[in-house]
C-alpha cells in the first residue's frame, strides 16, 4: 500500500473517465501510422517527431553509431528497447492491478522491474488518481498515438510518461519529450473535452535512479506550438 501525497493511506486506483477505444495500427511505408474510427490513416506521434528531426541530431546520432561501431550500437540499442518494453510492462500492471507481478528470475526481468518500482515509489505515487493506460489518443485528421498513462498528477490532469535511460539527462536534451507530451495532451483534448495542460516524464537509469521532468501549465503552449510546428513541417514534406 502506496502513501498518498495528502497523507492519507489508499491504495490507487484505476478510474473509467473516458472511453479508450483501441486504435489498430498499419505500416505505410515502413513507418507507424494509426486507423482511427472514420477510416482514415494517419502518422503516429513518434513517425512526425523522428520524420522532423534536425539535421544536428541526426548528425550527433551517426556520429555516435561511428564512434562505437555498428554492432556495438545496435546491441545498446536493442538491450535499451527490451529493458523499456519489460520496464513499461510492470508499470502498466502495476497502474491496472496495483500489482507489478513478479519477474522471476531472469537478470534483464530483474533489472526492468526494479527500475519500474523505483518510478512507482518515486513517481507514480504521487498520482492521485488513473484513468488510463496505454493510452490510445487521436487528434483528427493530422495524427495518433499511444500515452503511457492519463490521470491527475498532484491534483492536476496530466500526460505521464515512462522512460528508461542509459545515462542520466539534461532538461535541455529532451525537447522532443516534452513535445511529445504536449502532442498527446492536445489530442486528449480535442477528443475528451479534456484541458490537460500538464505532462511528466517519469525516467529511470539503467541504474536505477530516478528522473522527472515536468512541464508546467505556464509553458504548455510553448511546447504545443512546437508540436504544431512539426505538424506542419511533416505534412510540407509529405
């Protein structure tokens, strides 16, 4: 059993607000894109952010591929997705079940779900409340996507999201993130009547110490704007 941020002892639960309704995906052109309810297709969030990416983090990325070769790069890159996706994975039991479940003893299992109740204890307890999940949000018409979690973070409605890090991170090296946010907030909106204006970026190291970034309700159009932008751009292009 969890401690409330006001004191009181509660185990939190999942509350039914809304009504998430599963979007199928499809791959156009090898990239993500979403089938929502009036048939259309549309790009996901994460193929408008990586299909907009500046050139200076495309460049700092090859650089970093050359700098400790191919194979080695893809091993990082494949060790940091599965531990993401198992990490993910015990959130997600733990936001539906108040339960994360066992991991056995598998050692990457271990890992994963030690990093995911240092983000319970140190994140999501602060959460007064869930209303979702793996979130599946539409904005008409531009764009879809999948929010980690949807609920009221210190008393506010808010976007949340899980991360995993190799290493620990600067704010300013995760722009894209709070983009990504923001990306999701205005589709809850546009779809739910919602007026989320806050979003969390709950991260944990490999190991395991905990990050969180917020974005305040006072620079949440900032972020918008920066998503719309790369909205615009990617539709220029495409």
């Amino acid at each position: 059993m969890l401690v409330c941020p006001h004191g009181a002892s509660a185990i939190l639960m999942l509350q039914s607000k809304f009504n998430y309704n599963l979007l199928n995906r499809t791959s156009i052109d090898g990239k993500r894109h979403y089938c929502l309810p009036d048939g259309s297709k549309v790009p996901s969030v994460t193929t408008i952010l990586d299909a907009t990416k500046s050139e200076e983090k495309r460049q700092a990325l090859a650089q970093w591929r050359r700098s400790v070769g191919a194979a080695k790069a893809q091993e990082i890159t494949t060790e940091a997705a599965g531990r993401g996706t198992r990490m993910h994975k015990w959130l997600e039991n733990y936001v539906k079940t108040d339960d994360t479940g066992s991991p056995g003893t598998n050692p990457f299992s271990i890992q994963s779900h030690q990093m995911a109740q240092t983000i319970i204890a140190q994140g999501l307890s602060n959460c007064d409340e869930f209303w979702g999940v793996e979130v599946p949000v539409y904005y008409s018409g531009l764009y879809a996507g999948t929010s980690d979690c949807v609920g009221l973070w210190k008393g506010k409605p808010a976007i949340l999201d899980f991360k995993q890090t190799n290493k620990l991170k600067k704010r300013e090296w995760i722009d894209d993130y709070f983009i990504q946010l923001a990306a999701y907030a205005l589709a809850h909106n546009n779809t739910h009547e919602t007026d989320i204006k806050t979003g969390v970026i709950l991260m944990c190291s490999a190991d395991n110490i905990y990050q969180e970034f917020e974005i305040l309700e006072s620079e949440f159009s900032h972020w918008a704007d920066q998503w719309l932008s790369r909205v615009e751009l990617y539709y220029s292009r495409n």
